[in-house]
C-alpha cells in the first residue's frame, strides 16, 4: 500500500506461478492417490469439499464446530475460488513485512493460543473473553466472498465465521455506541514488521466501521477459511471481512473491539487520508490518486492469462447500497 507500491501492471509472477504449479501438482498426486486412500482416510468434516487442502491440525474448539457449519451460506455464483495456495502466499499483513510472501514465511510465529478478545466501550455487557468463549454460542457459516484489495487486485475466499452482528448484540451497545473500532495484535518479539524502525505505521493497526455497516448481515468475524481452521497469515485466529470494501478494512488477528461514540481514527486514513479513506468502499469510479481502480487483477494471473476484470461498484455487493443513500461517494471514498 502505502510503503510499497507496486504498479497495477506489475504482475508479481514469481509469486504466483509456483503456487499454481504446485497446485496442478497436488491435483494429479490425490487423482493418483484417491482409489487407495478413499477407504481408508478419516471422514472430512468439511464432507471433502475441498479435497486438494490437506485438512491439518485445528484446536478443538474449531473441530467441534465443523459438524454444524452452515456450507455455501453465501455464494460468488459462478466465480471461480482462488486456490488455497494463492489465498495463503499472497497476503498483506505488515506486522509481518511488506512483501506478498512475508506473511506465509514468518506469521508461525505467532502464537494464537491462548488468545483473547476485549470488549468495551459503549456496551452494557464489557470485558474480556476468550477465543472460545466468543465462538462457541455461533453456528459458523461458509461464506464465499469476493475480497479486492485497494492495490487492485482480487480473489475469491470460502472464509468460515459469524455475522458480527450477532458478536455486537450479545456486548449490548449503548444508545452513544456509533461505531466500532477494532485493534490489532501487537507482540513485536513474534512481529518483525512491528520491530522494523522502517514501518511508517504506528502500532497497533486500527480498522473502524460506522455501528450500520457492522451490523450489516454481510460483514463477517472470520475464524476460517477453505473449511480449516484461519491460517496464520490470513489474520488467525479472528479477523474482519466486509466483503465490499477494499482489503484493509478487513482487519487481522483481532484483539480488542470497542463501541464508541465517534469515529475513529484508523492506521490507512492515518497515514495518508487522501488516499484511504476510512469508508473505503470498492468503487471503481474514484480513483486511488496513484492508480485507476477501474479494473482489478484477478488472482491466480500469469504473464499469459493477465485475468484483468471490471471493477464493480461495492465489489458487487448491491444490497449495501441502501447504507449510503445520500452519501457522496466522491467525497466519503
Ligand atoms: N490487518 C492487519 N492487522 N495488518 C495488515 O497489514 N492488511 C490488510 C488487511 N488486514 C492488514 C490487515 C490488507 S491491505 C488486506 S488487502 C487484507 O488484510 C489482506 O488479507 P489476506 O492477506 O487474507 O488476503
């Protein structure tokens, strides 16, 4: 983003081809390997959904909910995924560095477990609650979202979560709770994009959504992805998604969400407010001041297949719409 801009034509090759090499690998050795293994592989819980993902380790409190998981809740209709391997290789997340690829090398570190979550603020019911206190009174839904990054380039992710609505009901807002900001881990001995004396950004990121939008039924707490548990580098073990608005509003690793009575100050608007905005909602009509953001970048691309789409207002979400009636979107960007 800010720190590092690559042009929108700059294809990152060498990011991604591998992974999409790797993928067409992995294809060929589970088509080799399925007859022999079908009899004697563990039932999936995802029902073997995404067969190409290696299921992995999850906490129990994840496995537990996975029998009761809500699949394709929301579609992206005819829209391909982005394989698992480009959705977790090619990731923002300067905590740990600024390259596409930081995120996959270096967010092991992070420990997620234990992990807790405050609530505060403009709430009758505050305090702070573990992770598995937060998730277990939610049904968890599959959600196939579109996500467009500000730096325009896009995927399609089958996140798992809850409406965070239902998180924000259960904490009470106040008559005075307007908005809600959310914050970030910050454990800079696990984070060398915390540690760098280069990071323009003031820890920790701070993301903000007015009470209405995060109340919308669309906007995600996100605790997964491709039917396993949140990788590290995806933003583990919580993290925001509101699916029309550009990337860096759905935030990370999520350790602190207050209600509060006026809008607050988040870590993009920050750093250059004429640039991010704090709305930020996907619209191809306003242009970053450095880039058009008329078309997208659909991941996985090549030098051969740029798979460069249109831009849709909303990131196609039509049904937000109604939130903005009146709003000059010129303006509020
Ligand atoms: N959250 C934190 N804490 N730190 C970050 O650097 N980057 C944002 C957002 N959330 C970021 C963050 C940006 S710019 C984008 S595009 C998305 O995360 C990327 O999510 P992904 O890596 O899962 O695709």
């Amino acid at each position: 983003m800010l720190i590092k801009t690559p042009p929108t034509s700059a294809a990152r090759e060498c990011e991604v081809t591998p992974e999409a090499v790797y993928l067409s690998r992995r294809r060929l050795m589970s088509a080799a390997a399925g007859a022999v293994a079908a009899s004697i592989l563990p039932v999936r819980a995802d029902e073997g959904r995404y067969t190409d993902v290696e299921p992995g380790a999850s906490p129990a409190w994840f496995s537990e909910k996975l029998s009761s998981v809500r699949w394709q809740a929301v579609t992206a209709g005819e829209e391909a995924l982005t394989p698992y391997p480009d959705v977790t290789h090619y990731n923002n997340f300067y905590e740990f560095g600024t390259n596409k690829g930081d995120p996959a090398r270096y967010a092991g570190k992070l420990e997620v477990e234990p992990w807790s979550v405050m609530i505060d603020g403009e709430v009758a019911r505050p305090g702070a609650v573990s992770l598995e206190q937060l998730v277990q009174p939610h049904r968890l839904e599959e959600r196939i979202y579109r996500l467009r990054c500000v730096e325009a380039w896009s995927m399609v992710i089958p996140w798992l979560g809850f409406p965070l609505a239902d998180l924000i009901k259960r904490a009470e807002p106040t008559a005075n709770a307007k908005f809600v900001r959310f914050e970030s881990r910050v454990a800079p001995e696990q984070m060398a994009g915390v540690r760098s004396g280069f990071s323009l950004i003031d820890w920790p990121y701070v993301e903000g959504l007015r009470l209405d939008e995060a109340m919308h039924p669309l906007t995600l707490m996100a605790v997964g992805l491709y039917g396993r548990v949140l990788p590290n580098q995806n933003g583990a073990p919580l993290r925001l998604v509101v699916p029309w608005k550009y990337g860096f509003k759905s935030i990370k690793s999520i350790v602190r969400i207050s209600l509060v009575a006026e809008q607050p100050r988040t870590t993009w608007e920050g750093l250059a407010p004429e640039e991010y905005g704090f709305y930020a909602n996907v619209n191809p009509q306003v242009d970053h001041p450095r880039w058009s953001q008329a078309t997208e970048r659909r991941l996985p691309n090549s030098l051969f297949n740029p798979n460069v789409i249109s831009t849709r207002l909303f990131n196609g979400y039509d049904e937000v719409s109604t939130l903005y009636s009146g709003l000059d979107l010129q303006k509020y960007y």
